[in-house]
C-alpha cells in the first residue's frame, strides 16, 4: 500500500467517525424523542420541531459552510463544526425547558452542516479516482454503522439512564474527534475566495421555515395558509435573487446539465422516502405495539443491517455507479412497498423485518452509487460548492419526509389525542385511536412508496452521456463568473 493510500484511509476514518457521530445523534433520538416529550411535557408544535428545527438548519447552512471553507480552510471548518458539535451537545444535556433544547438542536445542526459540507469533499481530495468509489463506500458505510447502533442504544439510555445521555454521549467522541482530524488531517486546497451570498442563504431558511411550519400545524388553519403562501411568495423571489446574485448559493445553471438534474432529483426523491423511516418504525412498536424504547430500537435494526451491508458491499462492486444507484433506488421501492402492503398490529414481526432490511439495502447502495457518480462528474475546483448544494438538496428531502411523514401519519387520528403519538402513550389511552393511526401509517407508507418510485425513474435516467474527448458534463457556464 503506497503512503499515499495509507494516508487516504487515515482520512477516511476521520470522515468517517464524523458521520459516526452525527449518525448517532440523529437515530438515538428518534426513537428516544417519546422519553423526551414526556420528561418537557412537549405538546405537537414542540415534539416536531425538537427533529425539525434539526434536519432545517443543517440543510439551509450546508452550502452556506460549503463557502466558508473555501475562505477559511476545508480543514479549520471541519475542525471546528466537531467542537461545535461537542459544545452543543453538552449543553443540550442541560436543558432547562423544551425550547432552550431545540435551540441547542440548531446549533447541532450547524455543527453537523460544516462537517458535512466537508467530509466528502475532503475524501475525494484523498482518493486516487480509481479507489474513490471504494473509499465512499466506506464512509456512507459508516452512516450505517451509527444507525445499527444509534436505535438500540437510544432506547437503552431511554429507559435506564435518562434522555439527558442521548446528547452527553456525544461529548467523548466529539473531543476524539477533534484530536484525531487536527493531528491527521492536512490542509485541503481552498476554493477562490468568492462572497458568501447572505440574502440567499436567508431566503432559502424562510422558505423552508414557512414550509415546515405549514406541513406540522395542519390544525392551525391560520399558521398553515400562511405558511404555504410565504413559501409560495419565496420561491419565486428566491429563484430572480439567485439568478442576479454574483456567487448563489443556490446557483440555478447547476442545472443544465441532465445527470445533475436527474441525480440530485432522484437523492432528493430517496431522502424524502428514507429519511423518517427509522421515526416511524420506532413508533409503530411503541405506539400500536405497546413495546418500550429498547425493545422498539432493537426492533428497528433490520433498517441499519440492511444499510450496513450492502453500501460498503456497493462500493466493491465492480459495475458502473450509475448501475448501483438504479438497483439501490429499486431495493429501496421494494421495501417500502413491502412495509406498505403488510402495516398492522397483527403482522408477523419478521415480515417487517424483511421490508425494513430490503429497504436499508436499497438506501446504503443507492446513497454508495449516487454519491460516487456525482462527485466523480464534478471538476476539482468546483467540488466545494456543488457539494454542499447536492447535499443541501438531499437534505431538503430529509426535512420534508419528517415534516410530511408526521403530518400524514398524525392527520388520521382527533388533534386532542395527536401529542399521545409523540409521546407514544396513544394505546393507553384508546383502542381506537390506534386502529385509526393505522390508516395514518398506511397512508404514509404509500405516500414514501411512490416518491421512492419517482426516483428510481430519475436515477435510471440520470445514465451519464457519452463524452467526446475534451467534453464535460459540467456545464461550461457552472463556473464562470457572471457579469
């Protein structure tokens, strides 16, 4: 192995203890959030938005410090996102009240956003091109890896140490972290020092602000209108700003080319349908099963199995990544499908467990495949940027599918009873408003099925063309500099 090589998994193993940790404390959470709505006594608003204020900054910020590390380094804004991350978990440990936690939740999640606007741009940077896919494999493994643990481990802590654990763990890890990245890590080449776009970056947050707020208040006629109609004002708005901005952060000729297009679309489409599926397995067994937290987090591993085989399997293999994206995208559907056709209190336990592992499959050989085939199509001094907006797009599916995911599976069953879901306290209280919640999961199962198919389509799509030599798929315009 040449030193070269040695160094690039030494990387690899940074990222991927990165991952690691935001992995971690995102499925921990997800299944211990009923722990944490009962201790804050959390009504519907609040138990939302302790996942959404999450998943919204990480993805209103991901290109935003995508700019940044190309003015202070790749390498000092990954550095310092894990001691953010540290710090806030820390603090979230200590929280007084519900809304200090999910203000502590979004300083989280900007942490999480620089490291991972940075990750894996820092491992292609390390990778020879024909290890690259290798590597990736690897380090979208890894993500696996934290939601194989995270839910066990969530549910343990839950029910015997104190929802206070599920962000202090994160403390130790975060300072190996920290350690290990400054004494491993070399500088990473900076990008041109371009203007961070500010008005674009606070657009896009109020956009998505209004949005989610209109998907988690449906009982609020007023606060659901007014929500869809700012986003609907925004989009507009957001797209002239961006069109005449020097340096966008959402910059609109990234979408010339089809394989952008239809890559980022069908991540778009995968991340909304994968995105609240360990949320809302966790539920089912603690909701319509009556199971407690461990024994719902033990429940839901056939999701990380799944993940945790195949994506570092996908990484190995050797076909094309436009092969193994198409194929993950149809796991992931199959899955779903399987979930949706067999959602009841009486299913056998193991033919969840078959959906779920299917599903887990699909998702970590699709994220393996897609995130290859993207990154390997993008010229050096471009990865930066585009990067943080690839994933700032993926992450727009992972709020949208917990914000809709809630909303459709909550909608089923009166207002009066819907905080009894968050804190998984519902079969206590009737019989009958669990049969209705069923028709609230079958619901969202087949919402998440068809977004699933929708990007399967686009990944089979999204084949590459062929190139003369010289040629690009980048389009020539994406990094010019406008007038």
């Amino acid at each position: 192995m040449t030193p070269d090589i040695r160094y690039a998994w030494r990387v690899c193993a940074v990222a991927s203890i990165g991952l690691v940790l935001i992995g971690v404390a995102g499925s921990t959470l997800n299944v211990a959030l009923p722990a944490v709505v009962r201790h804050f006594e959390a009504g519907p608003l609040e138990s939302s938005w302790i996942l959404l204020s999450y998943l919204l900054v990480m993805t209103a910020s991901m290109v935003f410090f995508g700019r940044v590390a190309d003015l202070w380094g790749r390498r000092e804004t990954y550095l310092a996102g894990f001691a953010l991350f540290t710090i806030a978990s820390l603090l979230a440990g200590f929280s007084p009240n519900v809304w200090f936690l999910i203000a502590m939740r979004m300083l989280q999640a900007a942490a999480a956003a620089m490291i991972l606007a940075n990750g894996a741009v820092i491992i292609t940077h390390a990778f020879p091109p024909e290890k690259l896919s290798r590597g990736m494999g690897v380090y979208i493994g890894t993500l696996s890896v934290a939601q194989l643990t995270g839910p066990t481990l969530g549910g343990f802590i839950a029910d015997t140490a104190g929802w206070q654990w599920i962000f202090w763990i994160n403390v130790v890890p975060g300072i190996a972290s920290v350690t290990l990245g400054a004494l491993i890590l070399r500088k990473v080449p900076r990008g041109p020092k371009l203007p961070i776009d500010g008005l674009g970056n606070a657009l896009i947050f109020a956009a998505l602000s209004a949005l989610l707020l209109a998907l988690s208040e449906t009982g609020s006629v007023l606060i659901t209108y007014g929500g869809a109609i700012v986003f609907v004002v925004l989009v507009p708005l957001i797209w002239l700003v961006e069109r005449r901005a020097s340096h966008p952060v959402f910059d609109t000729r990234l979408f010339a080319g089809r394989l952008l297009v239809l890559g980022n679309f069908a991540s778009f489409c995968n991340a909304v349908s994968r995105s609240a599926l360990l949320l809302l397995a966790a539920l089912y067994f603690q909701v319509a099963r009556g199971v407690d937290a461990l024994t719902a987090g033990v429940s839901v591993l056939p999701l990380a199995v799944g993940m945790a085989v195949a994506s570092p399997i996908a990484g190995l293999l050797r076909v094309s990544p436009y092969a193994v994206t198409v194929g993950g995208a149809v796991f992931s559907s199959a899955g779903l499908g399987l979930l949706m056709a067999n959602i009841d209190p009486a299913t056998p336990y193991w033919v969840l467990a078959v959906g779920l592992f299917v599903a887990g499959c699909g998702s970590g050989t699709f994220l393996t495949g897609n995130t290859t085939q993207m990154m390997s199509a993008l010229p050096a001094d471009s990865l930066g940027v585009v990067n943080g907006l690839r994933l700032m797009i993926m992450n727009v599916g992972l709020v949208l599918s917990v914000g809709l995911s809630l909303t459709l599976l909550t909608s089923s069953v009166p207002p009066a009873v819907r905080d009894q879901v968050y804190a998984a306290t519902l079969a206590q209280l009737s019989p009958v408003a669990v049969g209705q919640l069923m028709d609230g999961f079958r619901l969202t199962y087949a919402v998440l099925f068809c977004v699933s198919l929708l990007g399967a389509l686009s990944a089979a799509l999204a084949r590459q063309p062929r190139r003369t030599p010289g040629s690009s798929v980048w389009p020539t315009t994406a990094s010019s500099t406008r007038s």
